[in-house]
C-alpha cells in the first residue's frame, strides 16, 4: 500500500533523559513513596519499563504489578 506507515514495526527512540538507561542498567526510584531498585527491561520515548527486584519487604508491589512498571526517565537513577 502507498503511504501506508506501519506504526507496529516503528521501534521508539529514547529521549535525551533516556539515554543513561539503556536495556540492562540497575536502576532507583519511588512510588508511593517506597523507594525500589530495578532493572530497564526496554527503552521507550520517555519512560523505561523497569523489571523490580524481587525483595521480601516488597513482595506484595511486586505481586500487585506482575514485577513490571513503566516510569519517567526522569524519575530514574542509575545504581
């Protein structure tokens, strides 16, 4: 098809913010005001999908999400 854009192939490209976490780095962060460290699982434009680590005091989070959150490169730190 002529001017047919397959968006489902259009891989996102990180913003300036998402450059520091690319795909495997150990990360920080806060929600609801607990504190969590992760790992990037995948870059999207302007938010990482973080795989939580696994610990007993957040077990129940970790349960809640499936493990997974999506969050704003800006709320990241590198560990």
């Amino acid at each position: 098809m002529v001017g047919f854009n397959n968006s489902y192939n259009h891989r996102p490209e990180p913003s300036d913010f998402g450059e520091n976490f690319v795909k495997d780095a150990k990360v920080s962060f806060v929600i609801n005001g607990r504190h969590l460290t992760g790992t990037v699982t995948k870059q999207l434009t302007n938010s990482a999908v973080v795989e939580i680590d696994q610990k007993p005091e957040n077990e129940k989070f970790v349960f809640q999400t499936n493990g997974v959150v999506v969050i704003n490169y800006k709320k990241l730190e590198r560990v």
